[in-house]
C-alpha cells in the first residue's frame, strides 16, 4: 500500500522535514511493507524556503542583508529556482520567530527588509515568488512600499517614517512603476486586509498586540488602504482573498507590484510535486501544530485534505492541537496531547512518531 506523509511544520518544534520523518518512523515500524513517500509542504510561511530547496534539485540559496521587523541587520535566504524564478519568503526578514517575546510590537515593526529583498531579487529573476505568513508586521507593506522606492508621504511633504503606528500619517503616493506581470504571492491565509476577519483583528494579537492597540492598527490599515486605492491604478485590493496575510503585506504586494494572491499551500505543492507523490496513494497524512479555525483558511491540512481526496485516498491528520470542529475535512484526526505541543521538540518528535505508528495499526489491508 502506498502511503504519502505531507506535513507542514510544528511551530516552534519541528520542521516540516522533521515531522514527516518522525511520521515515516512511526508507520514503518507497524507496516515495514508499506511504500511510505514523504512530501514535507510549506504555505509561504517560515520553512518554505527549506521545503522547496529540498525537494527541487538545482535550487540556489543565496543570503543577503536586510532590516529585520525592528530595523536591525539580519541575513536573509532566497532561492533561485532551476527555471528562472526566484522564491522570496517574507519571513526571512521580518518573522516573528527572529524577535524575542519582549521585542514583539507591531506598532514598531516594520516589511522594510521584504522591500529590501524583493529590489535585489527583481534585479536577478524575471519572475518572483513570494510567501507570505509568520511576520511580525502588521504595516500594510508600507515598509515594504518605501524599500521599493515608492515615495510615502505625510501632509507637510516629508515622507512616512517606518512603523506601522507612522503609516496613519500618510496622506498620498508617489509610485514608481509597478513590475506587472512578474510577481506571485504565496498566501498562508485567505483573510482580506480589513475588519473582523482582517490582518489586525485575527493576526496581531499572536504579534504581541495589546487589545488596545487594534484599533489603532485597523485605523492605519484602513488609511493605507484608502490612500493606495486613491493614488494607484488597477485596485480596489482590500477585499482581495489574501490581502491581510503578513500584516497586510498581501494588499501591498498587489497594490505596488501588480502581484497575483494565490494559496501559498498550491503554490508550494506544485513546486515540490505533491500532485505526483499522490497518484495511487491509499493513505495521506498530513498535520501541523494546530487544527483551528485557520486551518480552512489556505492552511497545508486543508490543502492536501483537497488534493488527497480528489486522488481517492483516505486522509488522516496529526496535530499538536484539535479545535472542535477542526478535523471536519479528515478521516481521522489525532492530537498529541490536551495542551497542545510541549516545547521540546524531540517530545513532539516522538509523539509524532508515537501517533503514527498508532494510526497505521488501525489501517486495513496486508502489513
């Protein structure tokens, strides 16, 4: 029996990799004579970058220097893909994983390095591929905007500082040229830029955000918002699927770059060949750290759920946690354990692995 493990990563814990590896272990050791093929998948949030590079022969990493969410030098990958494209994860510059606790604040934080990256890649690949999801912002992509060369301005003519408590002061745009055609955004989420759905209310809190300070964050999206769509050509994209996701930088990158949303899980699926690992399969299990209400939302379980289904498999789900109402799109689901995902990573590993070997015993058929 053929069996396809594609997991994306256990926040925090485990790689992608790392957690279809656990996955692998755990089911050989209840059926040795199962074909077992490992897709680790990514949605253009952290891990992204890994996932493809190591499932794409000929990809080349390079790093660069840019501005980190609060304006420090990090070095940042990308990838050049073997056709051409370049794939950019935004999270490389500005992820919340590079700040600490105490320094998250997306009043402060800034999408500059993203602009950074995306001016040296636009120079280096006629097409760009960016993922979007595990920022630290929630800026509109002005930050963004401004590292591209798009001149921000406040009332008396000086230009918006970056932060996205700054963004409010803006009053027009003065946009160079958009590179129309060549960019292609990778969403995690499908969440558009405003309202109780949108990148403010659903994302910031996770970014360190005070419930006093979403207010202030949904008014200054809202004025990014009013200003581009004002002063740029070819919108409205507030409302556009994916536009919320990386603290707006969705809206932005359609805004200023022309870009096309589309759900980062397809978009990293079709890089890495989960299509092709899905023919003839009779099991898929895929998971992450938590089945919420997220998860429908452009998120890896949903996704393989989608694909595997449409290929016949039965598709089950390893999560570190399960909402009420989460495993809905599965055959089965498992959580490892009622508190969710403890903190090491080689406890998840072996629960992981725990789990899996516990699901394929429950499978039918010759071992």
């Amino acid at each position: 029996m053929k069996v396809v493990l594609a997991p994306d990563k256990f926040a925090g814990t485990l790689s992608a990799a790392d957690a279809a590896e656990a996955m692998a272990a755990g089911w050989t050791r209840a059926r040795p004579h199962d074909r077992v093929v490992a897709v680790p998948m990514a949605d253009g949030g952290p891990g992204t970058i890994d996932v493809v590079e190591a499932a794409v022969p000929g990809c080349v990493r390079v790093g660069m220097e840019v501005a980190d969410a609060r304006g420090r030098a990090v070095t940042a990958a990308w990838l050049r893909l073997p056709d051409g494209r370049a794939l950019v994860e935004a999270a490389q510059a500005c992820g919340l994983d590079r700040l600490a606790p105490d320094e998250r604040d997306p009043l402060a934080a800034t999408s500059y390095g993203v602009g950074q990256l995306l001016s040296a890649v636009l120079t280096e690949a006629a097409n760009v591929v960016v993922g979007l999801g595990g920022t630290a912002t929630v800026d509109g992509g002005a930050g963004m905007a401004i590292a591209l060369g798009h001149r921000l301005l406040r009332g008396d003519g000086n230009g918006v500082k970056v932060g996205a408590r700054f963004v409010a002061d803006l009053d027009r745009i003065v946009a160079r040229p958009a590179p129309a055609g060549r960019v292609v955004v990778a969403s995690d989420v499908t969440n558009p830029l405003l309202g109780s759905d949108g990148a403010a209310a659903m994302f910031a809190p996770q970014k360190g955000a005070r419930p006093d300070d979403l207010p202030l964050l949904e008014a200054t999206l809202a004025v990014m918002a009013d200003v581009a769509e004002r002063d740029l050509p070819g919108g409205p994209w507030r409302d556009l699927a994916g536009a919320g996701a990386g603290g707006g930088l969705g809206f932005a990158l359609a805004a200023f770059c022309g870009a096309r949303i589309l759900p980062g899980a397809g978009v990293v699926g079709g890089l890495v060949g989960l299509d092709t690992a899905l023919a003839g399969a009779s099991v898929v299990v895929t998971g992450e750290g938590a089945l919420d209400r997220q998860t429908a939302r452009g998120k890896v379980p949903a996704h393989v759920a989608e694909r595997a289904r449409a290929h016949g498999a039965t598709v089950l789900a390893i999560a570190g946690r399960v909402e009420d109402g989460a495993g809905a799109a599965f055959d089965g689901v498992a959580a490892l354990g009622p508190q969710g995902l403890p903190r090491a990573a080689a406890l998840v590993a072996e629960r992981a692995e725990r789990f899996a070997e516990r699901i394929a015993e429950l499978v039918s058929g010759p071992r």
